[in-house]
C-alpha cells in the first residue's frame, strides 16, 4: 500500500514550496500556477514541482483544482497553521517580545476536564511542574477562525511551555499534555497565572482553548458563556 503524506512528514522542500504558493496568492483564495512557473521560482525542475505539490496536496496542506492550462492552488487551514508556526520560529530569533495572543468567547465544556484534571497522575506533576494546584476544571474557549489558525504558533513557544507526563492506572493509560503559561485578559480584568492545556489525545479541534489555574477563572474574571477574552502567551 503506497504510502500518505501527512503535515508531519512534509519536509523542507515541500515547506519551500508551500511558501511559493502563499505568496503567489494562494492564502487569499486560488493562485494560478504552472508547475515550470513553480520550477523556476524554486530552482528545480518542472517534474520536480509537480512532484512537491503533490505531496502537499496529500499532506492536506493545500488544495488543487488542474485544467489544461494550469492548476489552481489554495493553501488550506493546515497550511496556513504549518506557515505560521515557521513564522513564529523566525520571530523568536529575531524578536525579543514575541507573543502570541489569541482571542475567543468563553464556551461551557463538556465536563470532562474537571474529571482528568482531578486525577492523581496529573495533579501530583501540576503542583511539581506548575507550582499550583488547579482549579478542578477548566476554561473553554472557542477562537475566533483567525486565532483557531494562529494557535499552530504555540509549538514554537518552547520556553512557555511544561511538559505533563502520561501515566498508567492499572489497565488504563493517559495521555501526556502541554502547558503553556498564558495570561487572560477580559473586559472585567487580568489574571496572570494560567495555564493553556494541550492534551495530546483530545475530543476538541484547533478551534477550542482549554485554561487551568490555581483558581477558578470564570469567577475570578466574572466570566459567562459568550463574554470575549483575550489569552497571551510569551513576554509581554
């Protein structure tokens, strides 16, 4: 069985490729390419182009309408995440204040979070690893589409972020997450304090946040479903 190409497995040459597309328009709707046009910008050859947009249009990074003349190519949400991590690599080289800040509506979860944040395994390496015991729950986000795409500049945010474990209770094992630490701001406020929690397994998608904190936030900021925030992440 041939093998699919994933975001993960997208390597440089792709990445390169990727960013050719944006900037040909592909991010504002469908940019119109021609795989020797595409050679050319990248110093390769045409079967070669072909060849990368394939792997992108398989990775779902892209997506791609081919007529006789030519192909037009859209970068899809996951592109535009992968591009945005790299953009915010080159800002932490360059930029002594990077941040990411992400805005959204507080939403009610499914009360899961109170459940698996409560466990043992994870509250032993919260107070060791964070400093604080959670509140048994957490703060639920829903991002703007804008900020559900910037969301992929977490993971360039290293020195914010703790590793949490997975860990193992007789036949049942859990999965590690990673802590971001943030800071909440509202029109009622700002904690500084917070935690984003990734887990690595999880029901929700790229659009909705997850929030600890040694308190609980909706009280501390007089939060109610729908109210709009803002969450920080990195130097202020």
């Amino acid at each position: 069985m041939a093998e699919t190409a994933t975001a993960s497995t997208v390597g440089p040459d792709e990445l390169a490729a990727l960013k050719r597309v944006a900037l040909d328009g592909g991010l504002d709707g469908r940019a119109k390419l021609s795989c020797s046009g595409l050679a050319d910008q990248l110093d390769a050859s045409a079967q070669t182009a072909s060849r990368r947009l394939q792997r992108l249009d398989d990775a779902g990074l892209v997506d791609r309408d081919v007529f006789a003349d030519g192909q037009r190519v859209a970068v899809t949400d996951s592109g535009v995440t992968l591009l945005r991590r790299e953009y915010a690599d080159y800002r932490r080289l360059f930029e002594d204040d990077a941040t990411l800040s992400l805005d959204g509506t507080v939403t009610s979860g499914m009360g899961e979070g109170r459940h698996y944040i409560s466990l043992s395994g994870y509250m032993e390496q919260f107070r060791d690893r964070l400093g604080y015991e959670p509140f048994p729950g957490t703060l639920n986000v829903e991002l703007t589409a804008e900020s559900a795409r910037a969301r992929g500049e977490l993971e360039a945010l290293a020195g914010e972020s703790t590793p949490i474990d997975g860990w193992e209770d007789g036949d049942r094992t859990f999965g590690p997450a990673t802590c971001y630490a943030a800071r909440v701001e509202s029109e009622a406020g700002t904690y500084d304090g917070a935690h984003i929690i990734v887990p690595e397994r999880t029901h929700h998608d790229a659009t909705q946040l997850e929030l600890i904190a040694p308190v609980k936030l909706r009280d501390a900021l007089g939060l109610d479903d729908g109210e709009r925030l803002t969450v920080s992440v990195g130097e202020a």
